[in-house]
C-alpha cells in the first residue's frame, strides 16, 4: 500500500503552534506541571510526548517525566494483523499517583488508546489518566475521547492521515489522502 | 520462521533462518526483556492461547524458561513431561500428537532425544511447533538467547571472534550456535580433540582448534560446553583430568590473561572439569544473564509465531 | 486360458545375443516354442509387444519376503505377486525370518509356499549360523539336499562378526559348492548409527553409520575369500571403498561378486534432510561421490548385480522418530524403471547391460539352469519373461503397491520404463501392468 496525499493540512508553523496550545492547556487543566507524566505512544506519539514536554519545560521551568509506550502486545487485533516487531517500552518513574497524559498522533478507533491504558495500569496506579493527540479524525470504536485535541477532521472511512514528524520524517506536516495498491 | 504444513509458524531449526529472521528476533527480544523488569510482569498479547510443553527428555531450565516466557505473555501453558505421561508406557509420538490436537492447542514446544522429531510432528499437528532441543540436531532458542546476550554486552556480533568449546559432536547447542553465529557474520572456532568433532564440520564454514590455549587471547567470546562422563566411557578421550589439562578453563589460564574474553556456558557448569570453580564465580553474572535472556527471547519467539494472524 | 501365447512384435533381448529386432515370440505349455518374425498365431492367444523389449524374468538375488513370522509386513502371497508386478520371475529370500531359514524344513516352507502362490519363483537363501547367532554352522548341506536347492548362505541384517566362524562357513561351503553372500559390517563402528557419517549426519545431528564399517567387513570377507577359495558375494555393497576393494580383488582373481541396490545409486545422504524415515536403511544412503563410484562400478562391470533389497515394514515401524524407525525400503515395483531412469538413461549402461544385472548375472552366480531358467530363450526354455515398455512414463503410486508395505521413497516420482506383462512358466502373471488374479 502507498500513501497517495490529496491535501496538506498542518505545516512545520501549524504544528508548533498546536503543541504551544496544548502545553498550555494541559498546565491549565491539571493547575501546574507537578507530577503530570507525558506517555507517548510509539512511534510519533512518542516525538510530541517530548515536544510537549520540553514546551512545559519553557513554560513552567523544572522537569517532566517522559516515557515511551508500545502497544502491541496490548492490542485486541493481534489475530487479526501480522505480528511486526515489537518495539521498547521505557517508563522508568513511578506511575502511582501521577498526573498522566497519553500522547499519539492520530485518535481513530480508540483501540490504541484503550491498549495504551491498559499497559499503564500494568505499571501501577496513576491519579488521572488524560490523552491528547495531535489530529482526531473521528470514527470510534469504544467510548473513548481526547481531553486534548490538536485539530479535528471528520474523515470517510477510507481515507487516511499521513502525519511527518522532522525526528523521523523530512519534514513536520500532517497530510490527508488515500492508500492505495501499489 | 518457516510456514509448516497448514501455514502453521514453526521454529524447528536456526539451519532454516535467513538472517533477517535472526536479528528481527533479537531486536524484538529486547522489548520483551523489559516486561519482565516491571512489576506486573505480564502482557496480554497471547490471551487465550494455549500451549503445550512437550518434553519428553528431562529438562527443568528450558522447560521452566518457555513456561515463564508463555505466562507473561497472557498464555495457557499445559506441561506434558515424559515421566508423567503416557510416553513411558510406549505410547508412540504420532498418537501424542495427535492427542495434542485433539485438545485444540495453539503451539507445542518440543524437546526430544530424538533428532528431527519436532519436524515430524509438524506433519501430525495442527498448530506450531517449537524445537526445544531435539537429539544432537538443534536448539534453536538456546543458540538465539546466546547471540542475544553477547549482543547485550559486546554491542555487537558480526566479526566478533567466537570459540566453541568441547564436546562439539553430542551439542545440540554448539550446532545452533555455529549456524547462528556465521549467519550474523561473526567468526567460529571449535575447539576440541577429533574425537569429539563431527565428521566433516569444517563444511560448515568453521575453524577447528586443538586445545584452548590456540585461542585465548584470541577470542571475544569463549563458550564452554558441558562435558560429560559417559564420553570417557566411549573413548572420547581418557578422563576429565586430562580434559582439563588441555580444555578446561582453569584458574592459571584465566588470571594470565590481558583481554578476557566474555565467557559463556548453556549451564550447569561442571565446576572444576570444564571450568574452574573461582574462574566460574568471575563470569557467573554473564550466564546468568543468559537465563535472564532465555525468558525474554522466548518470548519473542512465541509472540512472533502466535502473535499474528496466519498468511 | 489358452495353452498357447504369442507375444507379438517386441524386440527380444537374449543372453547371449542381445536385443534383437522385431521378434514374435510363441510360447506353449509353458515353454518357449518359437523365436521368429512373423509366426502365425493361429489359436494362440496374441499379446501386442509392439515398442516393448521381451525380456527372460528379472532374479533378484536379495529380498524380504518376511514369511514365516513377520506376516504384518509382508508374506510370500503379497510379496510374490509385487515380484512379478515388478517383472521378476525369481526372488531370493533372506533367512532373516522368524523362526530364520536355518534348517530344511523353514526353507522347503519358503520355497513351497512360492509354488502354492505360483508367480515367482521363490527361493530361500540359508542361514549361516543356526538362528543367524553367528555361534554355530547351519546345516548347509542338508539345505543344499532339500527341494528348496539352498545354494546361498548369509546371515543378512547382520554380519557374520566373528572372523573365524566366517573363515570355516566359507571352507565348508566351498566344499559343497555353497556360496556366501555377505553383509559386510563392522558392528562396532556403526552401532547406534542411523546414516551415513559425513556432512549430512552433522548436519542433522543424527548418529553415523561409516563407509569404513562396510569396507572392513568387504574387505575381511575378501581377505577371507581370497584364502579359503571360496565363492563370496557381497551384498548392497554402497561405499566407493568398497567399489574398489572389490574392483581389486577381481583383479587378483579372487572369486567374488558383489550387487548394488537401486536405492543406493538413485538416493544420496542430502535428501535425508526431511528426516524421511523411508530414506533409512542399512547399509544407508551415501554421498554423491559414493553415489558416482557406484554407477563406475556398474559401467565397470565391477558390480555383477542390481539386487533390490526389498524390505517392507509396517507403517507403525516406519512412522516414528528418525532412530526408532526401522532399516529397510521396499524395491520390488520401483526396480525395473529406476534402473532405466537412473542407469540406462544416464548412459552408465546400455540397455542390454543393465537388463543383464537383473537376469543373466543373478542367474550365472545362482546357477538358475537347476530351475529351469534360461537367459537365451532359446526353443524350450521355461517361458519366464517380462514384457516392458523402455519409454512408458509412470508416477510412482505407494498406494498401487501389490506388496503389503509402503515404505518407498520414490512416492511420486516420475520414472520411466514399465512392465507391460510378466509370463511365468508360460503363464500370464501380469497382464498389461495389472496383476493377472485367477488365472490359474
């Protein structure tokens, strides 16, 4: 399959300028950045993660936890996709009691996000559980929703959101289009 | 892996690896490990599998280590062991497996005295197979954990100077790990006398070395097998002591040497035969770290053949 | 059925005299009546040989018929008929039966229940050793006596491993006119083996069995042979050392000869990497350079004869773990058209000279003229032929086997050359490559 763009939705400025948002909202939200715990979701979850991060940083001054999440062994569809490898799982604090913010790139099913609370709570036990994301492009499958969102877009079904992150990709955007047959 | 009969995932021998499928092991092992370092050590990635461990030679540390790996990720694990079972009473493999498959299991880890019984029984089952050890042939999980933990602490494999030592012919282990080893591109050297030697190993694109002390000093890793007592009564060589004198890893090799090479063992040692009791305590942390990584691989190995759909 | 057959249009082939050109053969009571072109069938029954060769029955010097005792696997009714399915109209058993052909009663019960099946001939080899215990003489000369002719002795599946009981068997065989067929095998050295040591037994990590256990045992027996004067063949030798010990015995003149298996020159150790138990047998498969030396051996004419060394067993004995399963493949129906596809076509031997492996050689070293067997089909000969086609392409069906086991490893194949029918003592055992039941 190969990801054929129609329209760019956020550029590199777009994207800042989200993250700026969110930060702040999350300091609101939560009245400081005392033990809030930013869990990205592999892999470009994990990239804002540290984006916001650093933002709050800026903000607030002081530090605040970071750590990586990789869902697969917690999906409910493993029967259904091939087994890819799996990728490392680092959260090296104390989840009991924290303020804890999952963060991914695209909110859809809300599968991933129910596996991603699932894996948390494995690591304890955290006062609050919150989850911001970059784009939601709507079509739930659970009772899931974000307390943080980036930019809604209703989409069709079939149509996808590609986003680029400069950690891994050329550029920061985030791109609507479709995938198609090689 | 290799797709078996029904498009059944099996890992029966690291000789039917390419690889990619090597590495992709180990970099998927890693994950795994840290399962394990968290308080609930448990994933639900295997939820509602079940698998059986079919051991029909006694072993407690493999058996042990598939079971662990198979609980954390969320599994139903069954033990089958020979002095349990009906085996004992002559009941024949075929008739196992096809009990095994009436119980609607999802995978079958096999150890077996017998060289190539779990391809055999790829034939009779419904679902995958794992070699836990068959005969002299191959130990494929044992091989991986031990690429993985040289991985972990050399930081690398390929063009890493590898010696085998002792009784290459009976190891199952050695046979994995020299197919492993020079499939990542790293360099094998067996030492031992030839009459503890394959006929023809060299065809297997390795080096042959009479005594231990051809290469100490060379090696970055120095991997010593079990010996055992019953090969002097087969003429392998005279006697232990002399199997120390001339492989053994003894307390003045090793306080002689500048670059000590990491040391390995798949465990128990003989302390005293095949190493030295002080010399054993100095490298005790690396084999147990192989055990550490046994559960770990193990459980890569079972998410990647369980893990995913089939096709 | 007529009392006349006459087989049409086929090219004879006749030792001596080789293949001819298109011949009518007629055949009455049982013997061979006229050999010509053109013969008028009058009320004969006609058999269309057209693009066949006419060919005297193929003797196989070396089956397991597994009757008495092991009936499970195979018995002399089944193994007859899958004989004359394979175009033999004589086959020689092994004594390793249950109780072992070791005295005149168990080899007049072999050769008689051949007779009672009537289509092959069915002649016991004896023991050496009373109970193939390898202690004690069996009687050879009462077995010789006996309507059975025992004229070989072996303890086959096993070695004669004391070199002095061996050294007095072949004395006293000579004096008699007996011959030894040996299984050369040094015991101690292939104990425990399950297949040829080399790279393939490292590979797999299976036990080894060395060409040396063979060659010593081959080259004891020569050595042996060579002092008592006696007259030694040496069966399924597979091992290019043994291609030459024998090459260079023959060459001193000792009286020896020696016979190769199909298996082991179709089949080489790299295929066992399946850990097919119908790939195991003893002695086992060898490399391809023993693969190679064997075929010179054959081109040679170091190698007087192909012997299948058919070994049924149960599927329950085959159907197991690598080292549980038992030596042995059945050979009887795959023999003909692998040695076409893997002699003949290969150019190792013509035609001719590969058809006389399968007749003429078994039947000089077997003395087959006491059976009424002639290679000549010469007027009034016993009318034991076979009937094939050289260029008919089969796949190799277990499933069709007449024998009672399956233990091929040839299932599938695709080989080329099939019997059409077989006549024995002018009766049609197989009528176009279907067993002719009833016709007696």
């Amino acid at each position: 399959m190969e990801f054929e763009a129609r329209a760019q939705l956020l550029d590199a400025d777009d994207i800042a300028r989200v993250i700026r948002r969110v930060a702040h909202e999350i300091l609101e939200r939560n009245k400081g950045r005392d033990d809030i715990a930013l869990v990205g979701v592999r892999t470009r979850g994990v990239f804002l993660a540290r984006r916001l991060a650093r933002t709050i940083e800026e903000i607030e001054g002081g530090s605040v936890y970071v750590g990586e999440l990789d869902v697969s062994l917690y999906r409910d569809d493993v029967a259904i996709r091939r087994a890819s490898n799996v990728g490392v799982t680092q959260i090296d604090f104390d989840v009991n009691d924290k303020k804890v913010v999952i963060v991914d790139d695209v909110l859809f099913t809300g599968r991933t996000t129910r596996a991603a609370m699932d894996a948390i709570m494995d690591f304890g036990r955290p006062a609050v559980i919150q989850l911001a994301v970059l784009i939601d492009r709507g079509h739930r499958e659970v009772p899931i929703r974000a307390d943080y969102v980036g930019k809604n877009l209703p989409t069709s079904g079939n149509e996808k959101v590609r986003v680029s992150l400069t950690e891994i990709d050329e550029t920061d955007m985030v791109e609507v289009g479709e995938e198609r047959e090689r | 892996m290799k797709e078996g009969g029904g498009g059944y995932r099996n890992l029966l021998a690291i000789s039917s690896l390419d690889k990619d499928d090597v590495l992709s092991l180990l970099d998927s092992a890693r994950s795994f490990a840290e399962v394990s370092t968290r308080s609930v050590k448990k994933v639900p990635a295997l939820r509602g599998k079940t698998i059986v461990n079919l051991f029909m030679e006694p072993s407690t540390r493999t058996r042990m280590s598939f079971e662990l790996a198979a609980k954390r990720l969320s599994a139903d694990v069954v033990n089958f062991s020979s002095s349990t079972s009906s085996l004992s009473k002559g009941e024949s493999l075929k008739d196992t497996a096809k009990t095994i498959v009436a119980m609607g299991v999802d995978a079958v880890v096999v150890r077996h005295g017998s060289a190539g019984a779990p391809l055999m029984l790829t034939d009779w089952v419904e679902c995958s197979v794992i070699n836990a050890g068959d005969g002299m042939h191959e130990h494929p999980t044992q091989a991986l954990l031990d690429l993985f933990t040289i991985r972990e602490r050399l930081g690398r494999l390929e063009g890493l100077k590898v010696a085998i030592v002792g009784d290459i012919d009976h190891s199952r282990v050695a046979r994995s790990n020299i197919h492993a080893l020079r499939k990542v591109g790293a360099e094998v050297v067996l030492v031992a006398p030839q009459s503890l030697l394959p006929r023809d190993i060299q065809r297997m694109d390795v080096a042959v070395a009479g005594t231990i002390d051809e290469v100490l000093g060379w090696c970055d890793v120095l991997y010593l097998l079990r010996i055992q007592l019953e090969r002097v009564n087969e003429s392998r060589f005279p006697s232990l002591r002399e199997y120390t004198l001339l492989y053994g890893l003894t307390d003045a090799r090793w306080s002689e040497l500048d670059h000590k090479p990491m040391v390995m063992h798949p465990g128990p040692m003989n302390r005293g035969v095949e190493i030295d009791s002080s010399v054993a305590d100095d490298v005790e942390s690396v084999i147990t770290g192989q055990v550490a990584a046994g559960v770990a691989l193990r459980m890569a190995v079972l998410y990647d053949l369980l893990g995913g759909s089939h096709g | 059925m007529a009392d006349s057959i006459l087989i049409k249009g086929g090219r004879a082939l006749t030792f001596p005299g080789g293949l001819t050109g298109e011949v009518d053969i007629m055949v009455e009571a049982g013997r061979i009546k006229q050999v010509e072109a053109g013969i008028n069938a009058g009320g004969a029954m006609v058999i269309d040989a057209s693009g066949c060769v006419v060919a005297p029955g193929l003797v196989d010097m070396h089956v397991h018929l597994r009757e008495p005792g092991m009936e499970y696997k195979e018995d002399i009714a089944s193994g007859s008929r899958a004989a004359a399915r394979g175009g033999f109209s004589a086959v020689f058993c092994m004594p390793n039966t249950e109780p072992p052909v070791d005295n005149l009663s168990v080899a007049e019960y072999v050769y008689d229940r051949g007779v009672d099946e009537g289509f092959c001939m069915v002649l016991p080899h004896g023991a050496i050793t009373v109970g193939r215990r390898g202690e004690t003489l069996a009687p050879m000369g009462e077995m010789a006596a006996c309507r059975a002719g025992v004229m070989g002795y072996s303890d086959d599946g096993d070695p004669v491993a004391n070199s002095e009981m061996m050294r007095r068997a072949m004395e006293y065989a000579r004096t008699i006119g007996a011959l030894i067929i040996s299984h050369s095998e040094e015991r101690s050295l292939s104990d425990g083996g399950q297949m040829n040591e080399g790279y393939y037994s490292t590979l797999l990590g299976l036990r080894g069995i060395p060409g040396e256990a063979e060659q010593i045992g081959v080259y004891r027996d020569i050595c042996l042979a060579e002092k008592t004067g006696a007259t030694l063949h040496l069966a399924h030798i597979s091992t290019s050392g043994s291609v030459e010990l024998v090459r260079s015995a023959k060459r001193r003149g000792v009286r020896v000869t020696c016979e190769v298996a199909p298996h082991h020159f179709s089949l080489d150790d790299s295929m066992l990497t399946s850990y097919d138990t119908n790939l195991k047998m003893n002695p086992p498969l060898r490399s391809r350079g023993d693969v190679e030396a064997l075929m010179e051996g054959l081109a040679d004419g170091t190698i007087d004869v192909i012997a299948t060394d058919h070994a049924p067993h149960a599927s329950h004995e085959k159907e197991t773990e690598f080292d549980r399963a038992l030596f042995g493949v059945v050979g009887l129906e795959t023999c003909l058209a692998l040695v076409m596809t893997k002699v003949v076509d290969s150019g190792v031997l013509s035609l001719e000279d590969a058809i006389a492996r399968l007749t003429e050689a078994p039947a000089r070293i077997m003395s087959m003229e006491r059976w009424g067997y002639g290679t000549a089909l010469e007027e009034g000969d016993d009318a034991n032929l076979v009937v094939f086609d050289p260029e008919q392409r089969w796949t190799v069906d277990p499933g069709e086997f007449m024998s009672r086991s399956r233990n091929t490893p040839y299932a599938g194949w695709d080989v080329r050359g099939r019997v059409q029918h077989t006549l024995f003592k002018g009766r049609l055992v197989v009528i176009d490559g279907e067993l002719a039941e009833g016709t007696r």
